[in-house]
C-alpha cells in the first residue's frame, strides 16, 4: 500500500511509495511541489517492512500503546523529529498492541522503545523516555 499524500494546491491525493516518502514529490494532476512526510507513519508488520528495508534515509520506529503514559509523553517529541528532520529522515509509530509481532522480532518489553533503522540494519534501539533533541543524536549518528 503506498501512502497517500494531498497535494496543498489543488487538492489531489497522491499515491508515494515507501521510497519516496522522505523526498520532495510532484503532484500529479497540478506539478505543484509536495513536499516530503513530516509527520509520524501508524504502521502495520507489511508496511514497516516495506518502509524500513527501502527508505534511502534514516527511520526511527516509536514502539508504543494507548495505556502507556510515558508514551504519551513521548508523542509530541517524536513528532517534533518528524516535523524537523523531514527529507532526512523518517518516524513511524508502532502501536505494540496491534502489532505484537514486531514488538516480539525487535524484544520490547518496556515502551516506549526506540529503534533506528538505517539501510534496513538496525543500528540503535533504546527503551524508555527521551526528549526530541537525544532522538536527533540518533538519527545524525545513524547518517
Ligand atoms: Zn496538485
């Protein structure tokens, strides 16, 4: 499934496949310029596969769950990264109750657990609360 993103001007909704999510795109129906994912990704196991063994640059993954307070804490920080590190990286969101089986494959036991991918190689991961700006560290470390 590619993710779909509204072109500001006219208002169609483009289709941009898991390569492309972290670039500056065209619309398709109107060539005004898209620019690239700025928010966190609600991913599913296909789609975190997807998005993290093709992404060119580097993912940092929020494993997280609705009744987890220190999770909600952490929300706004991790879309602070996606917002300020757009075009060079991207964040998805994995809710760990609908996706036990990634939280199983990558061993989350305490959320909110971080995990930066780079290349498709895990190359960081980290349980518990942190601010925006040690989240960054990772991902400049990681490019
Ligand atoms: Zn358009």
């Amino acid at each position: 499934m590619d993710r779909l993103r509204k072109c500001s001007r006219c208002g169609a909704e483009n289709r941009i496949p898991a390569r492309h999510l972290a670039h500056v795109g065209k619309c398709g129906s109107c060539k005004a310029e898209l620019p690239p994912t700025s928010e966190p990704i609600e991913v599913d196991g296909p789609e975190f596969d997807r998005i993290v063994s093709e992404s060119p640059v580097p993912v940092l993954v929020d494993f997280w769950a609705d009744w987890c307070g220190p999770c909600r804490m952490a929300a706004p920080e991790v879309h602070h990264v996606a917002r300020d590190l757009a075009g060079r990286a991207l964040v998805l969101k994995v809710d760990t109750e609908r996706s036990p089986e990634l939280a199983a494959r990558y061993n989350v036991r305490g959320i909110p657990n971080f995990a930066v991918f780079r290349g498709g190689r895990l190359v960081h991961q980290q349980a518990g609360l942190v601010n925006r700006n040690v989240m960054r560290s990772w991902i400049e470390r990681a490019a």
